[in-house]
C-alpha cells in the first residue's frame, strides 16, 4: 500500500514537519516536505507543468494509493504553502483516492478551521476525505526525538487504521468497475 503524507508547513523545524515525518518513518509513507521551497508560486500557466518539482508532486500523488494533508493553522485555514501545492493538483491525482486530514494547532482555536478548509479543497479535487480527521496540539509532541508522544500517537495510528480500511474500499470499487 502506498501511502504519501504532504507536510503542508513552510516551516524546516514546524510541528507539521514533525508530525509529518513520524508519520513517515512509523508507517513507510512516502513524504512530500513543502518546507524545501522547491514549488513555484501556482500561476495556472502551461509552463509550470514543466517544473521538475511540479511533475514529481503530481506523479507521487497520482501513484499513491492514499493521500495524508498535513497543515499548520494559519488564520483559521490551511497554510498558503499547501494550498499552493493543492492548486497544481486536480481530480486526475485524487479522483476517488482516500485523503486523511491531519492540522497541528497552536493559537487556541484549535485546527477545526484547517481541517474543514482542507476538506472543501479535497471535495474540489473529488478526493475522498475520510470521516476521521485528527487536531495534534503544541503538548502531542516529544520535540527531542522529533516524533509524537504516546497517547497522540495512538491517534495517528487510528486514523492510519481508517484510512487504510478506505483503501481497501477503494480498491474492492475499482475492481467491481473494471469488471463491469
């Protein structure tokens, strides 16, 4: 099963970052750290699909058979960072793809925000969001180890166990379709 998990922060040593690389190392996911600065600012032009780092984005997402958004809160949305990369993406990469939705929080409000405004995206792309969505707080991470304390990830591993059980579903619908 192939999953690859977008870490949706700008930031090199964000929380995003670390719970996106935890995920990464924990369940083998393939990761795509936004924080390199490698994708251009989406114009919409022809010529940037051109862009190595554009076509890398695209191929990973097309291939994987499951997509993790992770994102920072930012002003009560996903980071401008994601949804820069979410533009250069359509329903060719996420048609029916199972997507988890995945915000770290920090200022209080507490990442609802995020996750409703990376579910209205992913519907936009015809993704699959699953139900089961996860908020990881400020006190979730062991920042020394640069990975998650025990009890949040329990939660990363629950929602990890839906998605893949949507990615069965999809796989048992893409079989059923094929066959008709």
């Amino acid at each position: 099963m192939s999953i690859v998990i977008i870490n949706g922060s700008p930031r090199k040593r964000g929380r995003t970052g670390i719970a996106s690389r935890f995920i990464a190392r924990t369940y083998d996911c393939d990761l795509v750290d936004l924080s390199d600065g490698s994708l251009p600012l989406y114009t919409g032009e022809q010529e940037q699909s051109e862009v190595a780092a554009v076509q890398s984005l695209k191929k990973k997402v097309k291939d994987a058979d499951a997509v993790i958004l992770a994102s920072p809160e930012y002003h009560s949305g996903m980071s401008g960072a994601l949804k820069n990369a979410l533009d250069f993406l359509s329903s060719e990469q996420f048609a029916h793809k199972p997507v988890a939705l995945l915000a770290c929080a920090g200022g209080g409000k507490g990442g609802i925000n995020c996750l409703n405004n990376l579910r209205i995206v992913g519907r936009g792309v015809y993704a699959n969001v699953i139900p089961k969505q996860l908020v990881l707080d400020p006190h979730c991470f062991d920042y020394e180890s640069d990975g998650l304390l025990e009890e949040p990830a329990k939660l990363v591993d629950d929602l990890m166990r839906e998605l893949k059980v949507y990615v069965k579903a999809a796989e048992l619908v893409k079989t059923e379709i094929s066959s008709q």
